[in-house]
C-alpha cells in the first residue's frame, strides 16, 4: 500500500510541477509570453525583464510552492502511511523534473531554481534559508541571477550534508535528491555559463530589448 501511494504522490508532485506559472501568470496578467523574449526561459527572472514586478513575484512565489507543497504533505501526513524520507525525496525531485520538463506545456520548462528552493524550504526551513541567503549575497554583488543560482545550487547538497544531525535530520536518499537537482540546475544553465564567460550575461533588472 504504502509503495503504491509513494508512486501516486510521486506522479502527482510532477504534474503539479508540470504547470508553468511564467506562462500562466503571463498570460493572465496580459504579458508577453516568457518563452519569446530575454532568455526565453519560463521563470521568474525572464518574467521580470518584462517590466512588471507583480508577475514576477507571483510567478516566484507560485514556483516556489509547487515544490515545496509535495514535501511538507509527506513530511506532515505521510508517516501514517508509510511516507517517510525515500518519499520527500521522490516528491521532491518529481517536482523539480516537472517544471525542467512539463508535460503541459510539450516539455518546455524553465531552469527550476525556484521550485529547487521551494524543495529545499520543504525540507528543512533552515536548509531553504540558507541556500537563499546565498543566493542572495552573490546576486546583490554581481547582479547576475544565473551566477548567484549556480553558487547556491553547488552550496545546498554541502549546507545539508552538513547542517546533518545538527539543524535537521539527514537522509541520504534526500542528500541525492538534492545533489541531481543541483546537477540538472547547473546543466541547465550552461548557455548562462557561455554567456557569463564572454560577458553578454543580462544584469537583474535589465529589461527585454524592443
């Protein structure tokens, strides 16, 4: 029973990370489609280099939750069931996958930090906080949202491993879970990466060109 309701949650947590809120939140609000502009990715920053705030905080916040929801439902009702650590993991990463590749929009998907850091929130608060905060400090010194994903997608499998036993309990099932979205976040960026080391990489707050 608890094997069959660990493989529901797990296609549940991709569907739901299957809906893409850049392009739901666009659309709604009467904005270009993020997949015809900047980056041309379907996340937060390419929303916000439309002009509007609003939809990018709506479409970061929306992410952020489709990832972090799965999670904290297994960690809060899950054990009755049999839902333990394997779960969240799997939950965790299926929402992940969802937004990379979403089955609704012909598996077109964004590069997935927020819906990484919704996990890592759903988790552990304090695992969430800390990869944030990173994120934070290198995007407010070098204004470059790609470099600060990558420096925080690299330091969040190290944060848990070693706020392990100390700030949360640890599992090694989740450890990996965390690791291969680091991974798959990194790869995602590699045209970032290009982009950063010839020095055409668009600043936080740049705007999508006419």
């Amino acid at each position: 029973m608890s094997t069959f309701l660990s493989l529901a949650a797990t296609v549940a947590a991709y569907l739901l990370g299957s809906l893409s809120f850049a392009v739901i939140v666009s659309r709604v609000m009467g904005l270009s489609d993020p997949r015809t502009y900047g980056s041309k990715n379907p996340g937060a920053t390419n929303v916000l280099r439309s002009g509007s705030k609003a939809a990018a905080a709506v479409t970061l916040l929306f992410d952020a939750l489709k990832g972090w929801l799965p999670v904290v439902l297994v960690r809060w009702f899950g054990v009755p069931y049999g839902l333990e650590e394997g779960t969240q993991a799997l939950v965790g990463l299926a929402a992940f996958l969802g937004h990379l590749w979403p089955v609704f929009f012909r598996f077109q998907g964004g590069k997935g930090v927020a819906t990484a850091l919704g996990v890592l929130l759903g988790v552990s608060g304090w695992l969430g906080l800390a990869t944030l905060l990173t994120w934070v400090i290198v995007a407010f010194f070098f204004r470059y949202s790609s470099l600060a994903s990558l420096v925080a997608a690299v330091f969040a499998p190290f944060f848990y491993v070693l706020g392990g036993g100390v700030a949360w309990y640890a599992d090694a099932r989740v450890g990996i879970a965390i690791a291969v979205m680091a991974g798959l976040l990194a790869w995602r960026h590699k045209a970032n990466v290009q982009r950063l080391i010839k020095g055409q990489e668009s600043r936080l707050g740049a705007k999508k060109k006419a």
